[in-house]
C-alpha cells in the first residue's frame, strides 16, 4: 500500500511548544473534565431567563475504540449537538471524536444540516488517523443531488501536536478549571473544513455573569481560529470553577450558548439555589427540551451498555449458556433454575461464595446444569 500523498509542511516551531504544554496534561486533570452539559441557545441580547430556541450538548467520556486490524483501545469520546435557528433557518450539527488521553484524534466526524426549502443542505468531514497520517474526506449533499466527496491526506509529521475540534474542546476544560494559562497559547491544528489553521486561547481573566436568576463569577477564555486565508473566528467561553460552560458565543453570531439552569451552580460551590416552584403537572412527551434530553439520556445509556459489554465479553457467554440450558431443560421453576445454574458458575475462591450472590463471571469448564426440570 502505497502512502497517501500529504499536503505541504509548515515550521514545527509552534507545534514543539504545543507538544511540551500537553505532556504537561495529566491523566487524573482529564478524568475531572468528563461529563456531560447542556447549555440553551438564546438570541444575543436576550435575557439570561427567556425562552430558549434550540439546545448545546456536550459530553466527554471514557469509551473503547477500535479500527479494522487493530486491538481496541480505551479512549475517550467527545460529542456535541447543536439545534437552533440561524437567520430564520433551522440548524443542526453534531460532532463524535475519539481521542487519546494525549489529545491526539485517532476518528473525528462533523455533520452540520441547513433545513433549507426545498434543497436542505447535508455537510460532513470525517478525519481519520492510520499509519501514514491521517485521511479528511469532505462530503456535500445538496437536496437530492449526488453527494460531492473530496479527500485529501496529511503525512503523521505534520500531525504532531496539531488539534481538531474535539481535542479543542476538551483543551478548553483542562484551561479553564486552571483557571490560568501562559500568554501567546498557540496549537497547530485543523478546522472543520480539514484545513491546516492554529487554534491560540488566551484569558480575558474573571467575570461576573447572570445564570438564570443568580449571578456568579465566571473564568472566560478566547480561541480563536486562524487560516492562512479568510478573517479569524473567535469564540468566548465563559466557565464555572467545575468546568462547566456558562456561555459560549461566537463573536458576531446572532445567537449564543447559556446556562439557565442555576441549580448547577451548587455543584461549584458558589451558589445556593432557590426553594423550587410549585409542581406542575408534568407532559414530557409534549416538552420539546425534556423530550430532546430524553433521546441524548437514551444515546448516553445505549453508548454506555455497549462499552461495558465491549469490555467484559464474558457477559454475552454466560446470558447465552444460561439460554441454551434454559430451552433445553425446560424447567417449571425458571427462578430456581436460574439461581441454581449461576450460583454454579460461581468461580473456586470467588468473593461471591460467602455473600450467596451470583457471579457475574463463568466458570472455566462450565458443568451442566442442574436437574430440576422437566
């Protein structure tokens, strides 16, 4: 196989000082920046209480990963989903990128939707890593026109260092619960169109901010994203000592990103909140944002279940044992059979034995099971 033609070098001056500073990272520092949130989207002026028109969702968690040939690795997932109005269009985009716990992309796929009537307009960029670099295929779906693809490599010398979105992201966190960073912070990176940019963040120091009916101090840092062509886009994020957003706005969008919800506020320390309101009654599959967060919950929980069965492949072994013994014995007692066949798988010396529970582990070489049955 043939390496992938890559496109031209630039200095590695910048891409040194960036590999120093994030080997300074620490595993235990990433592991405090991993959860999920969910910020309202709301037009800029707007007051920090009024009606939301759309929702942010960010989440970064452990999870394996795996490419064709390869072992599986455990890595972490960063996602987000974006849904909002913009100049009187519906807007979605969503972004999934597996990273090491050195920030290195090893997969990376953003989607953005432009609900335009009647052609809506479909844009992805997926970036995937191998052993030459890394590949970017850009695709276009413009109404019910063939998709354009175009593809494009970067050799692994020119990866050193050097950001996408995702890792950004996951940066920002790592910053701002520092709460400090040294001036002139600059990465080589790769924007969402798979162009070779730099990402610099710098701090615009502590600020005081509304968050629902409080108000609270907020650490704010600036990215800005910069191509060899094309003005800058700039970003302010406004973070809670957790690491939590509080808002996160592009500069000169006509919306932004806020929290609203000033209970989380509890979890930083700085903020009682209120005594609740009264109940109401509750209609959840009527509730546009309660129902969006049932289906990101349900995303959440299903990524979740095939990790951990991804992870312990004993699992599917001993549910699928349990089955066959199960149609072959037929038993009228199904509970006591069940009992019975688990507490026989229970390993010689299992923690188990004394505390009647069964394992969760199959023997090795399993029995057959008991003879209660038909």
């Amino acid at each position: 196989m043939e390496p992938p033609p890559e496109r031209p070098r630039d200095s590695p001056s910048v891409a040194d000082a960036a590999a120093e500073f994030l080997s300074l990272i620490g595993l235990k520092e990433l592991e405090g920046c991993l959860f999920a949130e969910r910020l309202a989207v709301v037009a800029v002026g707007a007051s920090p209480r009024d009606e939301a028109q759309g929702q942010w969702w960010m989440a970064a968690q452990w999870a394996p990963y795996q490419q064709e040939g390869a072992p599986m690795q455990s890595c972490i997932l960063v996602q987000t989903r974006f849904r909002g109005k913009h100049n009187g269009v519906l807007v979605s985009s969503s972004l999934k990128a597996y990273l090491t716990w050195q920030l290195e992309t090893l997969e990376q796929e953003e989607q953005e939707c432009l609900e335009l009537t009647p052609h809506p307009t479909e844009k992805r960029t997926h970036f995937v890593s191998h052993e030459y670099g890394m590949t970017v295929t850009r695709t276009l779906q413009e109404g019910g026109a063939e998709p354009q693809c175009h593809s494009f490599s970067y050799g692994r010398a020119r990866l050193r260092a050097r950001l996408l979105e995702g890792a950004s992201l996951l940066l920002l966190r790592v910053l701002a619960r520092r709460r400090t960073m040294p001036p002139g912070l600059v990465f080589p990176a790769i924007n969402s169109e798979g162009d070779l940019c730099t990402f610099s963040y710098s701090a615009l120091g502590i600020q005081r901010q509304a968050v629902g009916s409080a108000e609270t101090e907020v650490f704010v840092i600036r990215r800005a994203v910069r191509a060899s062509s094309g003005a800058p886009s700039v970003w302010h994020s406004s973070f809670l000592p957790s690491g939590h957003l509080a808002q996160l706005m592009q500069i000169g969008a006509p919306v932004l990103m806020l929290l609203q919800d000033e209970s989380i506020l509890s979890k930083s320390g700085r903020f009682a909140p209120q005594l609740p309101f009264p109940k109401e009654p509750l209609e959840w599959d009527e509730d546009m944002e309660l129902y969006s967060y049932f289906l990101d919950r349900k995303e959440e929980l299903q990524l979740s279940h095939a990790a951990y069965l991804q992870q312990h492949p004993e699992v599917r072994a001993l549910l699928s044992d349990f089955l066959q013994a199960l149609l072959h014995q037929q038993p009228d007692d199904t509970i006591s059979f069940a009992a019975e066949f688990f507490a026989h798988q229970r390993p010689v010396g299992s923690p188990f034995a004394s505390t009647g529970a069964a394992s969760p582990l199959p023997s090795s070489p399993a029995g057959p099971p008991p003879a209660n049955s038909k």
